[in-house]
C-alpha cells in the first residue's frame, strides 16, 4: 500500500503529463512572446524611471543613494507582487474552466489518473510561470543589488516569498475554476479570494508587527511570518522570525509551511468536488483532508501560544485569542469548505441530489449524506490538534478556552442549514447552488447585522457587536449571550435551518413521485 | 473478458439504467443500440468509471469497477460523444501528452504513436495541428488517443454521429479490423444501419432496461418465429406458388415474378430440409433457395414496439 502511494507520487510530481502539455501550449506562438514582451516593458518603464531619476541627478550621497534603492527594492518587489497575484490566479482558473469547457475533463478522468495528478500539474504550471515572470524581472532588480541598496539573500528571499503568494493564489484559482463553468466568473471569484487572503494576512502581519512595537521592539517591524505573504511587506518580513514556542522560526520557513498545507487543503476541496466517482479519489481526499486540519489546528494553536506579552494586556485574557483564533481557523475558515460540501444542485445535476441528513458509512464519499459526519469529523480533528497544540505549548487548556468550541462549530452547522436551503432553491447546475449558497450567507449577514443595529441602537458600538449571532464571539463578552450563548443559537438556527430543508426536500421527492 | 452484472443507475427518484447485464469475450463487437435518453450513455460512463453505480458492477479482466478503478482504466479506451480535443498542441503532442497520461514508458512513446497513426491513417497529419484537422480526422485522432495503451476494451459513444459517408465508411471499415485484432468493441448508436455490418452482437436498450442481447440473427428468431424463405426456378414459378399452398408450415406464399417464390415459413431447420426435398422431388427446376437477411432496424422496432406499449 505504501509503495503503491509513493508509485503514485512520483508519478504525480515527477514528468506530469498536464505539466508538460501546459509548457508546450504555454510557449507556443507569438502570444507568450507579446505578453513578455509588455511584462518587461512595464519593469523597464518602472526600474528605467527610478534608475534614470537618480542619473540625472549627478553627484549624489551613497547613503541617500542606498536608501533611494532601498525604496526602489520595496517598490519594485510590490509590483513584482501585484503582478504575480494577478496572473497566477487567473491561469489556474482558466486552464479548469477550459478542461470543462472542451470537454476534455472525461478523457483525462477515464485515463488511470487521480484528480489530485490533474490539480497538481496544473498547479505546479502556474508556479512555473510565477518563476518565469519573476526570474524575467531578475537581472533589472540585481542593478539594484551592484549599486549596494539591497543583497541577494534579501532579493531572493523576497523573490521566493513572492512565489509562494504565487503558489498560494494559483491555488484559489484551482478551487474557483471547479466552481464555475465560466473562464471570467471564476477569474472574478479567484481575484475576490485573493482580496480576502489579503486582507486576512494583511491583518495579521500588523497584528504581529503593533505587538512586536508593544513590546518595545525596535529596528525593522516584526511582521512575522503572515508578512511574508502580504503584498508590500514580503520583502520586511522574510528574513525575519516568529517566535514559535521557545524558538524563534525563520519567517519564510514558516510562510512555506503554511502556503504547502494551505494550497493543499484548496487542492483537496478542489479535487473532492471533480472527482468522478466517489470511490477512491474521494475517499483519500477527505483522509488527506482530515491529516491536513489536524496539523492546520496544532500550527494555529503553537503559533498563538508563542503570541508575545504584549497582546496579553489590556483586559483581553490568552483564552480570548485563542479562542477566537480557533473560530476564525474552524469558524470562518469553513465557508468555503462548507459551501463545497453541502451544495447540490436539486434538479440540474441529478447526481448532486440528496440522499439524506446524515450517513456516517458515506463519510469518505462524496454524497450529500455525507457532509454532515465528515464535516464533524473535520472539526473534530481541528478541535483535537488545536486544543492538543495549547496543551503542549502552554502544559495546560483554560476551561474558557472551551466555551469557544461550541461557536466555532455551531457556525459550520449554520452554514450547512443555508447551503440545504440554496440547493433546494436552486433549479441550475452546481455552481449556480453554490453561488447561492454564498449569496445566502453574505444576505445573512447583512441582515444579522440591521436587525442588531435597530435592536441595540443608543447603546453603543460594543453592544452591537458583541450581540451579532455570527461575529458577536469576537466583541466584548459582557454585553451579548456571551460566547457559549452564541455558539448555542447558531446551533438552533442551523438544526431549524437543516430540518425545514429537509422537509422540504422530502416533500419535492413525494410529489414526483405521485 | 467484460462481464456486465446487474449494473443500476439511479439519479434520485429516476432510473436511467435498471440491472444490466451481459457478457463480452475478446473479439466481440457490441452493438449498444437505444434511442436518446435510453441509458447508452450512462451505462458506458459506468464501464469507463466516470459515474458510480447505484448498485450492481462489471468486471473486466476481473477487474471491478468499482473496486479497482485505476485498474480498470488502465485496460479501456472511452471515446464520448464529443471530441474533447486540446486545439493548441499537435497531433503528436495531443498523443504523447495521453500517452503520459495512461503511463506508456517515455522511451516506446515515439514508437506507440506512429503505430497508432498508422493504424488510423493520419501518419501525414503528424505535425499539424490538432485545431486543422476536419471532422473525420479529429474523429480518427480520438480514436488513436483510446489505442496509445492497447486497451483490452473500447467504448465507443456514438462515435461516428456528424461523420459524412466517407469518413463513417472509413471507421467502420477502422473498428472491424480492431475487432479482428481481438478487442472488445463496445460501440454505442442509435443509427442502426451503421452497426449492423460490423457489430457480431447487439444489445437492445429502452428506458434504461436491456430487452434484447445476442446475435442480430438470434435476437430476430427469438423475435418471431416466421422466416422469409426465397426460391428462385428456371420456370413455373405461378404453378410451384399453388403447389406450396397449404404444405405443412407454409403461412404464405407469394409470387415475385416468373422465377421467384416467397413463403413465410414457421418450421424447424429439419422442416426447411423436408420442404426443399419435397420441392426437388416434385421435379420443380430449382436454382436457388435462400433465406431472407433479418433488418437490425426491423429488429430494434420490434422490441422496443413492446417496451413502449
């Protein structure tokens, strides 16, 4: 069984047919030329303009000059970036929706390989086009590096930081591209969820970098690893460090880590959801899947626990990061996952029917009956890691650490409650579900959100926040039902939610056959 | 060897395929004929291991489909009903990239490739491009991409559905001599006159149920148990008519003209024997008697008349 496994590995990996296939039409003609050709054109109207400006000035100090190329380095490598995100994505989306479109999806499915092979040659193109765009903008940044304002360790870390964002988003454009049957609707979405991951690391390297300037940190800002993934701050956070629990880990070890399990768990999603049959590829992708959250909730537990002192003050309690840490890894981390599982189209696709609530034997099969025990299942080992990741960096697991659990599972319940009800009502195809699916839940939202405004209003900011069913676990707890409080309603909103849909959708099952 | 056992499909509360079964030996060209929506398509999407059963299996080689998937795969060719072809390689490209695919070792790729475009003649469309090719050559190029790895079993779908005469003439001539080669050919139509001249056994599909499998001849005896017998003579072809009228097993006669009788007989080979005995004996100039050909067309109507009804 082992063998057979790493036989398939290597033959994933190494010479995947898809991978050569893409080189071949990726190089062909003059597009690719043109398209270099307008890429290098960019770069030198950017690199020319800086390098020219300082020419023109004459004499200038070398300390002045070696902080104008510092500015170039950190400007140049944004661009780099931005460029990357926008392109990988896009060819990732592109080249599934394209598999579908032509129809060739049956063929490469009826060959003896894995949707894992199909996903994975895509994947590593993409990559090896982010090399190519990046090794293409190599020699007009080492300008930079001979006038003394920037090292190659400093340029090449950055430049290997920028690919794993690369690698990172093309692997959203794989999830995106099975989404939809259509090349712009997937490209939109993939840019979309470039925009959340965005804003999420985003958020985490100034997280990291105000608690690293709390405690008195000086010198360059400690964005820890998350920096390395945000456009803008790749080329301050890859040679720095996280401290991980009595180690201080190199940031970019870290980010490829992270970006590894992250492109592999949307790889996963991705490969569930075109599996052709439900048995075997399904199976070892929801096992896969299983592993992956399992070290997912230990990583997020050991990383939090090494948060420094600093974030600990201030009356919120290190339960209260890492419980809100953990609804937002098992939490939120869900919608996508959630909206991949539970939706079906009820009519479109007949093989997305229902075929029941709940089946604990369908948990390694991509049935509806399904989703509800491997959802669980899911959770349970994120649950296990993290908890078991607080435990073995801090010796011991705060009883109000607990009481965050129940939310962090009751919103994936909810969630599944509102993707039953957008299959139901959903008379299109599978993707065409899941857009409503994700309709249903950003309507919720802004409902959750008046409905609290109207309620609350006079008593302030806080009240309202802490009182919102979905986010009101990360506000101040003494004004709201409190975080167990939340994690039960969203539990009674789910079951109302899943038990009318079903009825509902029993009801449809009679009435056809009468 | 393919053995179809008791294969179901169901979407839902619909049955697209309700426990098929029959058996194939190497060689056999298979005639899957239904009209649209009759479960063709579903059935070969089971064999070629892009849809689940619902219950039931089919072992190839003993291999089951939906144990062994992988193994399964490795032994099939599964043409659709569409091209599904990449427009941006050539033809070789397109080849060698299904090649890869199904594990064909680098070194004998070169080699497996101008085999298969030999064999489907398109040896001088080598280094074009997949998107220049015309129908019938696109058509061909499928069918070289199922051959890359010598499968054991072809399911064709529909495959020669937009061809023109040439190029179907040109494939059927293409899957008799691969049937020949000793591969099993499934080859699913609902233009029952394409299949008739190669396919050695055919299955009637309506509805999702198989409702006839065999030979075309043995599915049209089990049919009907009345043969069109023809006698040509060198003269008294009216007075030979009279003479048949009311022997034994005769339902009708019929004069064709001044040397050819027709009867519709209901007898036994043994019946036919004593019959043609009887004919010579009487001193009828007898040339020829032969027995009309049974019409695939004749045959699918006919059973699927009853399912209908």
């Amino acid at each position: 069984m082992l063998g057979a496994w790493w036989q398939d590995t290597v033959k994933t990996y190494r010479g995947n047919a898809i991978f050569v296939r893409d080189f071949r039409s990726q190089m062909r003609g003059w597009k690719p030329m043109w398209f270099w050709l307008g890429y290098l054109g960019l770069i030198l109207l950017v690199v020319g303009s800086f390098y020219g400006g300082i020419m023109r000035r004459g004499t200038i100090d070398i300390a002045e000059l070696q902080s104008i190329l510092v500015g170039l380095f950190v400007g140049f490598s944004t661009l780099l970036s931005y460029l990357v995100l926008l392109v990988a994505p896009a060819l990732t989306a592109i080249s599934i929706v394209q598999e579908f479109d032509r129809k060739s999806i049956d063929l490469v499915q009826s060959a003896p390989v894995s949707a894992r092979y199909l996903l994975v040659g895509r994947l590593l193109s993409a990559y090896r086009y982010v090399w190519i765009l990046l090794m293409l903008a190599l020699p007009f940044a080492a300008v930079g590096i001979l006038m003394g304002g920037f090292t190659w360790p400093q340029l090449l870390a950055t430049f290997f930081g920028i690919s794993l964002q690369g690698l990172l988003v093309a692997s959203l454009g794989l999830v995106t591209g099975v989404m939809t049957r259509k090349i712009v609707p997937a490209v939109i979405q993939a840019y979309a969820a470039f925009v959340v991951v965005g804003i999420f690391t985003g958020i985490l390297s100034a997280m990291a970098a105000a608690m690293a300037f709390g405690r008195g940190g000086g010198g360059a800002p400690g964005f820890g690893f998350w920096g390395v993934l945000t456009p803008g701050v790749t080329q301050w956070a890859v040679l720095g460090t996280t401290p991980l629990g009595n180690w201080q880990a190199p940031n970019l070890l870290l980010a490829t880590v992270t970006t590894l399990f992250a492109s592999r768990l949307m790889m996963l999603g991705a490969a569930s959801a075109i599996a052709p049959t439900l048995t075997p590829d399904i199976g070892r992708l929801r096992a896969n899947s299983l592993v992956a959250a399992l070290l997912f909730g230990l990583m997020g537990a050991f990383l939090v626990a090494s948060l420094p002192g600093g974030m600990r003050g201030g009356g919120i309690s290190p339960a209260m990061i890492m419980g809100n840490t953990f609804n937002t890894l098992i939490g939120f981390g869900a919608i996508t996952v959630v909206n991949y599982l539970a939706c079906w189209s009820f009519i479109g696709e007949r093989k997305y029917q229902t075929n029941g609530l709940w089946n604990i034997k369908m948990l390694f099969k991509g049935t509806p009956a399904s989703v509800l025990p491997f959802l669980t299942a899911l959770m349970l080992v994120a649950t296990l890691g993290f908890v078991g990741g607080v435990f073995l960096s801090s010796g011991r697991v705060s009883p109000e650490l607990l009481l965050y659990i129940p939310w962090g599972w009751g919103i994936n319940f909810f969630l599944v409650g509102l993707c039953w009800w957008a299959s139901l009502l959903s008379t299109g195809n599978l993707p065409g579900a899941r857009r409503l699916g994700g309709l249903f839940f950003i309507l919720v939202m802004i409902i959750f959100s008046a409905v609290i405004g109207i309620i609350t209003r006079g008593e302030g900011n806080a009240a309202a926040w802490a009182w919102h069913p979905v986010l009101g676990a990360y506000g101040e707890q003494q004004y709201g039902p409190g975080v167990l409080g939340h994690g039960l309603i969203l539990w009674a909103l789910g079951g109302i939610l899943l038990f009318t849909a079903e009825r509902k959708r029993r009801k449809i099952i009679r009435a056809s056959y009468e | 060897m393919l053995e179809v056992l008791n294969l179901h499909k169901n979407y839902g509360s619909f049955t697209a395929v309700t426990d098929v079964s029959f058996t194939l030996e190497p060689g056999d060209v298979f005639g899957f004929i239904g009209s649209n929506g009759a479960g063709k398509t579903t059935t070969i999407k089971m064999l070629a291991t892009l849809l689940e059963p619902t219950h039931g299996t089919a072992r190839l080689d003993g291999f089951d489909i939906t144990e062994h998937p992988l193994e399964v795969r490795k032994r099939i060719g599964y043409m659709p009903d569409f091209f599904g072809l990449y427009d941006d390689v050539k033809v070789w490209e397109y080849l060698d990239y299904f090649s890869a695919l199904y594990s064909v070792p680098v070194k004998d790729r070169p080699g497996v490739i101008d085999n298969v475009l030999e064999l489907t003649d398109l040896t001088f469309k080598r280094d074009a491009m997949v998107a220049s090719l015309s129908r019938g050559m696109q058509q061909r190029l499928c069918l070289a991409r199922c051959l890359v790895h010598d499968p054991t079993l072809l399911l064709l779908d529909e495959p020669a559905s937009g061809l023109d005469p040439r190029a179907r003439a040109e494939l059927k001539e293409l899957l008799a001599e691969l049937g020949r080669m000793g591969k099993i050919i499934l080859v699913s139509s609902h233009i029952l006159p394409e299949l008739a001249d190669f396919c050695n056994k055919v299955g009637i599909i309506e509805r999702g149920n198989m409702l006839a499998f065999g030979g075309v001849d043995e599915i049209a005896r089990g049919l009907k148990s009345i043969k069109v017998l023809e006698f040509r003579v060198m003269d008294r072809a009216s007075e030979l008519s009279m003479w048949l009228h009311g022997k034994p097993n005769i339902q009708n006669t019929y004069l064709m003209g001044a040397t050819t009788v027709k009867v519709d007989f209901d007898g036994s080979h043994e019946n036919q024997v004593e019959l043609v005995r009887a004919i010579v004996n009487a001193g009828y100039p007898v040339m020829e008697v032969r027995e009309e050909g049974v019409d695939l067309e004749d045959v699918f109507l006919n059973v699927t008349q009853g399912a209908l009804n």
